[in-house]
C-alpha cells in the first residue's frame, strides 16, 4: 500500500505550491488511501486538508517538518530536518506543543529539530534523512520502533543498518503530490482518521 507521508502545501513557501484541497483532491485521484501533509514548521493548512480529506474520502494524517534556521525569507536547512506524523490524538497534541514552543516564543530559541523533545511528545512517528539525528533521539530516549530513515532525496545513501526506512519514489516531479512512500497497513492507519496515521509502520529490506 503507498500513500505520500511527506507533502508540501502552499503554506511552505519555497517548496508548496498546491493548496490543502488540491493535495487531497490529486491523492484521490491518484487513489491513494491516505495522505499526510508536513509543511515546514507550521500546521496552518490542517483544517482546510482535513475537511477535503473528508470529502474526498482520503485519509488524513497530521504532521510538521521541522528545520532549523527556518524565519521569515528563510527556508531552513534540509539538513537534519525532521519529519513528525501523529500517530495519535496525544501525537497531535504533542505536535500543537512543538509548533507552539517553536514559533510562539517572544525570544530566539535553539531551533535544532531534536529540541522538540522539550515538549514531552508522545504518539509520534520521528523521519529524517539525516541519520546522526535519528541516532540522537534513540540516544535521547525515542523507541528505535518510532524513528525512521526517510529516503526522499534521489541518489542518496542507504539506510543506516540498524534502521527501518520508510521510502520514497519520485513520480511526476511537482509540489502536487509527486512522492509515494509505503505505508502502515489498513488496521493501524484506522487507528484515528482525522488526526492520525495510526501504530506502526510495515517495512520491507530496502533493495
């Protein structure tokens, strides 16, 4: 089963150019079960992405992709982003808490990814193509069975050994949808359809 669990919307301004609705139109299209939306550091397209998601009969998955760096006029550093996906409705209380503690504060913070441990999260999945981060939440206290290796850049390296990889697939090369990924099964993805993507992933040798 595929389903995009790393998409941009409009409100990701560099990456995005497609709205919530459109995103969630172009999946139904594309026959896929469920779909996440994970702008950078913002959660501002998840009530319009929701409400299409349920008119179009997708499934809706809430997360964030958090950079450091990230400002006004500047994208952020792909380097050790990371990707979060609720798992849970503690998941996406935890990820208002993030964003929250992120953006909210009247002083500068240390915007490193891994300091969204700060916020206590719970019933997060944790995706990264930097492999020194994931290694640092395992080391930080996240189960090895919530973290992920997330192969979206084409060419790039394999998955470190000890990790499971969730991977990706170019197929049309827009903002509109164009990354397919495997999924959790349909029992866990039902876990709580209008926040969550549910407990686990299915993962497969990488070949």
């Amino acid at each position: 089963m595929f389903a995009p669990l790393h998409t941009k919307s409009e409100h990701s301004a560099g990456y995005g150019t497609a709205s919530a609705e459109e995103l969630v139109r172009r999946a139904a299209a594309y026959g896929y079960p469920a779909l996440a939306l994970t702008d950078v550091e913002n959660l501002y397209g998840q009530v319009k992405f929701h409400h299409a998601a349920r008119h179009w009969g997708v499934k809706p998955i809430t997360g964030v992709e958090l950079r450091s760096g990230y400002g006004p006029r500047m994208v952020g550093r792909k380097q050790g982003r990371l990707v979060l996906l609720a798992r849970d409705r503690a998941g996406y209380e935890g990820l208002c808490r993030i964003i929250t503690r992120r953006r909210g504060a009247a002083e500068p913070q240390d915007d490193e990814p891994l300091r969204c441990l700060d916020a206590e999260p719970r019933g997060l999945f944790f995706l990264s193509d930097d492999a020194v981060l994931l290694r640092a939440l395992i080391r930080a206290g996240v189960s090895q069975a919530d973290v992920r290796f997330l192969l979206v850049r084409p060419g790039g390296g394999p998955p470190p050994a000890e990790m499971a990889a969730v991977s990706f697939s170019w197929r049309s090369g827009s903002a509109k949808g164009s990354l397919r990924s495997r999924m959790p099964n349909r029992r866990s993805a039902a876990c709580h359809p209008r926040t969550t993507c549910g407990g686990s992933f299915r993962t497969r040798p990488l070949r």
